[in-house]
C-alpha cells in the first residue's frame, strides 16, 4: 500500500478558554498540547486560545472563528486542527464538516501515540480496545474503521453504505477483546502472585509523563528501557531487581506516565497496566522539577494515584532534573515539596543523589518519617531512642541542646514530638 500522506502533518492548535480556567493553566495546557502533537510525528504551525462563556454546543468554537480558520487555511496550509478539550461526536462531525478538514481533539492525540508506542501484545490490545470504544460513537457519515485506524491523517475507506457493517464489526472484535483483556488481567495476577511468592517487597516508579522514570530505572539497576524526550515513551511496564542501602533487595518497575485530563477510554483499558502501582509496597513518584509546571503535575499524579486506590502508599518524592537548575531555583522547588514526607533531589541522568534516594526507599518500606530533633542537655535518652526504634543520621552538639537528625517510625513520631524542630526550618 502506497502511503500518500505527508511526511510531516501541519496541525493547527485550537483551545477554549472557560471561565475559572487561570491563564497559567491554559497556556500550559496548549504548550503541552503542542508537545502531544508533536510526540504523535506532527509539526504545529499555530496555536491559539479563545475565551468563551461556555463551549458551542455545536461547533465547539463560535461561528466567527470558523469563518476565519477557514480563511487561514490558505496562509499557514495545515492538514489538520487539533483540539485541546475532548469534542463531542457531533462538535467533532460539524468542524470537520464546516471545514472540511480533519479535526482531532486531546484524547484522539494521545489514542495514537499510545497506539504508535505499544508493542506488547497486552499493550496493543489496550489500545485496540481503547481506540474502538471511542470510536463507535462517532462512527456516522465521514467515519470509518479504516480512517480511525490509519493515524491522525489517514483519509479513504468505504462510503457512508458500509457503516453499518463496520459498526457490527467493531462490535465483535470489541467482544474478543474484552476476552482478551481478561487474560491479560489475569496474567497480571499471576505475576504480582510470584512477586509476592519470592517475598521481595515492590517498588513503583510513577510519575508524570517524561518525568525520567525509565531513565531512573536505568540508573538504579541498568534495566536499559528505552528512554525518549517524548511523551509516553513507556506503556510495556519493566521490573529489575535493586539492593538498597541496607542490603534489602526489591523489585523496582517503571510505570506508564500519567497527564492531566487522561482519556476515561484509555484508564479504563490500561486498567490493569495501570493498577500496577496499586500492589507496589513503595511508591517513588518521579517529578522533572525542570518543568515549570512541575507543582500542578505532581498534583495530577496525586489524584491519579488516589483514583487508583494507592494514595495512602508510602511515598518517596524524587525530585528528577536536578541538574537542569541553579542553586536558588533548587531551593525554590525543594521549598514547594517541604511538605511531602520524603522528599530527595536526584538527578537520573548523571546518577546523582541515587543513593540518599535507595535510603528513602529503605525508609519509605519501614515507613519511618525523618525528622529533626533539639534536644535538651540531660535528656539524650531520647536521642538513644531514636537512634534504635528508627535511625540516626546526623548528631551536633550545640550551645542549646543536642541537635539530631533522623528518622523515626510513624507510630512513635508522637514520642519526639515535643523536641522536634520545624520540618521546613533550615538546620
Ligand atoms: N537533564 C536531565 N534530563 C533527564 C533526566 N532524567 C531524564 N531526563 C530526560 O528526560 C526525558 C524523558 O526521560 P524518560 O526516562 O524517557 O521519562 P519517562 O518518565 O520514562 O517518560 P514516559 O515513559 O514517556 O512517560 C529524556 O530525554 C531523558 O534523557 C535528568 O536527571 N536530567
Ligand atoms: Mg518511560
């Protein structure tokens, strides 16, 4: 088969801006469209933003713009127009329809780099399934199978007579993949059945999408997962074997990464690729503190994983990137993550801080807060204890008492409770 599509297509980026939405949001949403863009092999030649009290039921966009879309076609020459929220059907249908161009919202960009970066066979069949389920709702007039399954450009396949044959198809082939998806399921099972057999606790490296999880595995373990400056590079989960500091071995797994507005088609497909972090034992949530957007992404990895079920998992913050900073802009983001637990800076790529970050893991599995303590002259039992219900790390003796640092079980925090010193206090 002849592929007559451009090398390149030229997408023009299109968002609404709804009332309560900050500006700071919008705009990292459109730049983050435009790396979504151009992860799925597209080049964006405009990008732009219009307010509106609420969507067009219709149009999605009002009249005026569609007129001048139209118009504008003819100076930046794009092939397609990309939306940043989800379209209904029938928005999606009068666009392309008005325009007469292919027009492509959030979730159908992510549908297709995930389908270009599944390999496995459980990572196909989730986004076969994914992509169908989305797809039957649509399936009216210009859609096909054929078109939907070709890419974000692909055009042709048979007229509007077939649709009702390709609706029942789809139908059957989304039966056999739900068997399917149950034999994946179950497969996972299995596997999380022999982890626990062999004993060894579990680690989870999640994280926002591009954050350096596979980088980090590499570091830990020399996994050797690919690794891109792309968008969900990884949806074929790996797990290796780690010692940490204290001499314990787990077993450490890269995750898919998660963005904001995830498609509800997709988790519900990728269910049991994603619960994986639910069985995890630790949960090392990987943040590029390199991107200025690095608070509002830990928070959506913060709800995903309650979503999930694992919110309530010991957590160790790794604060990735650490090397693309300076030193007022590191302290700047280890200020705004102060009041996580566990929080260590790293940096995956030059192997940096990886192993105050195995100590974390340590912690984090026996589930010990650090803390600081002042002790008082005459009270240094209370330092001896620490030292043995949870870990010593660092003793001073100053001019006010003895200063410690170190970690303590949660259970007992209330112990050391009236020598501690502020958590987000400098020592
Ligand atoms: N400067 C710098 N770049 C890093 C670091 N860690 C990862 N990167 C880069 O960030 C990009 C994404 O890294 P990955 O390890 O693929 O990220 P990921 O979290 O696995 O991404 P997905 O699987 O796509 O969700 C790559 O270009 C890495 O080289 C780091 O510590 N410093
Ligand atoms: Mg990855």
């Amino acid at each position: 088969m002849v592929d007559t599509r451009p090398a390149r297509e030229r997408a023009y980026l299109i968002g609404v801006r709804l009332p309560g939405t900050p500006d700071r949001v919008l705009a990292e949403q459109m730049r983050e469209l435009a790396e979504l863009t151009r992860t799925a092999g597209g080049e964006v030649v405009a990008s732009e933003v219009q307010p509106r009290s609420a969507p067009d039921p219709a149009l999605f966009v009002g009249r005026g713009k569609v007129a001048e879309l139209k118009r504008r076609r003819d100076e930046h020459a794009f092939d397609l127009v990309i939306c940043n929220e989800d379209l209904s059907p029938r928005q999606q249908r009068n666009l392309e329809r008005e325009l007469d161009i292919r027009v492509v919202d959030r979730t159908e960009l992510i549908l297709d780099i995930f389908a270009q970066h599944a390999h496995t066979r459980e990572g196909r069949i989730q986004v076969e399934a994914a992509r169908l389920h989305h797809l039957l709702p649509r399936l009216i007039g210009a859609y096909d199978y054929h078109r939907q399954m070709g890419g974000i450009g692909a055009r042709g396949g048979p007229g509007e007579q077939q649709i009702e044959v390709e609706r029942r198809r789809i139908r059957d082939r989304l039966r056999e993949l739900d068997r399917e998806l149950v034999e994946v399921r179950a497969q996972r099972e299995q596997q999380r059945r022999a982890r626990r057999r062999s004993q060894l606790s579990t680690v989870a490296l999640a994280g926002y999408t591009n954050a350096g999880k596979s980088t980090l595995l590499n570091a830990l373990t020399g996994a050797g997962v690919r690794v891109e400056d792309q968008l969900f590079a990884t949806l074929d989960p790996t797990t290796r074997r780690l010692r940490l500091p204290s001499g314990r071995q787990v077993l450490v797994s890269d995750t898919v990464g998660f963005i904001q507005k995830l498609p509800t088609d997709l988790v519900a497909a990728f269910r049991a690729t994603l619960e994986e972090v639910t069985y995890a034992d630790v949960i090392v949530h990987v943040v590029d503190a390199s991107a200025p957007a690095a608070v509002d992404q830990a928070a959506t990895v913060e709800a995903v994983l309650g979503e999930l079920g694992a919110g309530d998992r010991p957590q160790v913050v790794a604060l990735n990137k650490m090397d693309r900073l300076g030193p007022s802009e590191r302290r700047r983001r280890l200020a705004e993550f102060a009041d996580r637990p566990l929080v260590v800076p790293i940096s995956a790529r030059l192997g940096l801080g990886l192993e105050e970050l195995g100590r974390a893991i340590d912690a984090a599995e026996r589930d010990l807060v650090p803390l600081r303590l002042l002790v008082p002259y005459g009270r240094e039992g209370v330092i001896e204890e620490l030292r043995q219900v949870g870990g010593l790390e660092e003793v001073e003796y100053r001019a006010e008492g003895t200063y410690a640092r170190g970690r303590s079980p949660r259970a007992w925090l209330h112990r050391f409770a009236p020598y501690a010193l502020d958590r987000s206090e400098k020592a």
